[in-house]
C-alpha cells in the first residue's frame, strides 16, 4: 500500500527535474558561456542541459553550477566553471573533461574550497623616496599589473585543477564595472 508521502514524492521528483531543466536551459545558452564544437548543435545542448537535470539534483554539496558544468563537460561540450564567494561570481575557466562527471563534481568542489583557502601572497609597494631612486623608476618603470586578489582565487582555483590532471585554459577573473 502506498502512503500519501511516497505519493507526493514519486510526483514532485520528475516536476522538479522538469523545473530544474527549464531553469538550466533558460540560463545556460552558448552566450552564457557553454561553447559548441565540433559539429554539436543548439539542440544537442539543450537536450544534454535536460539529460544533466538529475545528475545536478543528486549532488546538492555543490553549487548548481558546478554540477551542470561537471555533466556537460563530461559530455564534451565546453562550459565554464565559476568560482563565486557567496553570490559575488570571481571568474572562470574551462577545462578538458578528466574522468566521469561524479569524480569531476567531486574535483571541482575541493579546489573551489581550497582556492577560497589559500593564501594570498602578500604585495607591499614599498614608499620609494630619494632623488636617486625617483630617477631610476622613471628611467626603469616597474612592468606588470599587480593581479587582484579575485584574480589570484581564480588562478588558485586553475591550479589545484591542473594539479589534478585537468587542462586548464580560459582563466579570466571578473572585471568591476
């Protein structure tokens, strides 16, 4: 005999992958990031984007996202992975699928956490004074942009990545406006 509560969950699993798979195909078009090649088309995306629907509903430790993109990529289609604090997004990147989008989940989410861990180098500008030492920076100006700690968790996040095996390409941190 049934009860009422296997009822309503037996209803309220395929409504809300059919909810999830909307939401997703709403927001992830190849303008939000996810890329086609070789041949795929519009079409197979967003059948892949409703087939990835149950996967991301399974892995609640991680964001939404990540667990799309994990499925996707393991796919073979190329989408971006976004590291975020809170709801702030501080860039992404792309990688090569490297295993089955469980153990992919799995990567992304331990080096989403060990980039918001790690330590960021500390860049002191030191106060240059003296005649000297002015006239040698304007004869010798320092090279470079000093990278923004956002730009640095993202660079953090590539590398735990690529320490796992994962090609790494794309890395762009978000720009203020």
């Amino acid at each position: 005999m049934r009860s009422p509560h296997n009822e309503r969950s037996v209803l309220t699993m395929p409504l809300l992958a059919g909810f999830m798979a909307m939401t997703l195909a709403g927001c992830a078009t190849p303008e939000a990031g996810i890329q086609l090649h070789g041949g795929q088309t519009s079409a197979q995306l967003a059948q892949a984007r409703t087939d990835c629907a149950p996967f991301v509903l399974a892995h609640p430790e991680t964001t939404t996202e990540l667990a799309e993109a994990a499925c996707l990529i393991a796919r073979d289609f190329r989408a971006p992975l976004w590291l975020a604090l809170g709801s702030a997004p501080l860039g992404s990147l792309h990688v090569t699928p490297h295993g089955d989008a469980t153990a992919m989940v799995r990567d992304f989410q331990e080096c989403r956490l060990e980039a918001r861990d790690a330590r960021l180098p500390t860049i002191q500008d030191e106060n240059r004074s003296g005649v000297v030492v002015r006239l040698y920076d304007q004869l010798f100006p320092r090279s470079g942009k000093v990278p923004s700690p956002d730009a640095l968790l993202v660079q953090a996040f590539g590398a735990c990545l690529s320490n796992r095996g994962y090609t790494v390409s794309d890395i762009a941190a978000v720009t203020p406006h």
